[in-house]
C-alpha cells in the first residue's frame, strides 16, 4: 500500500525502501533503537505537527520494533540452548 505512512513513493530508490537499505546496514539491536527512537519522535510531536498521521507512522514502527525485538530473543534463546 503506497500512502504517507505505508511505503511513501520518495523512500523507494531503484526498487530499493529506504528502510530496508537502513535495516541491512546495521544489526538487529542497532535497529531495534533506530525503531524506538522513532516511535518515540512521533508520539511526541504527533499533537503539534502530524495528528493521527503521526500514530500510524509511530505503530510502523513500532510493528518494526515488535519484529526487531522478536529476533532478538530468539536469537538469545537460541544461544542458550
């Protein structure tokens, strides 16, 4: 779904998202703050500046981090075992 908050058409470069290029250049950790820094800036400007549009893009990346941080533990169980 292209719109503001879902795949925007300026963050696509040579059929490459922006933030799939963002997600391979760091690890998982390394990602999972960039995620939360994220969720952070636009729950907190979202009633000055971008209303609802704002929410939905704090919960992307909040999905992101929920995905990021699933990994994470995985992977620590994974060298426990």
């Amino acid at each position: 779904m292209a719109d503001a908050v879902h795949s925007p058409a300026h963050y696509t470069k040579g059929g490459v998202e922006c933030i799939e290029a963002i997600k391979a250049s760091m690890t998982t950790e390394a990602f999972a703050g960039y995620c939360k820094g994220n969720v952070m800036k636009y729950i907190f400007r979202y009633e000055d500046k971008g209303g609802v549009e704002d929410l939905d893009k704090a919960l992307v990346y909040l999905n992101w981090l929920i995905g990021a941080a699933c990994e994470i533990e995985y992977n620590n169980k994974q060298r426990e075992i």
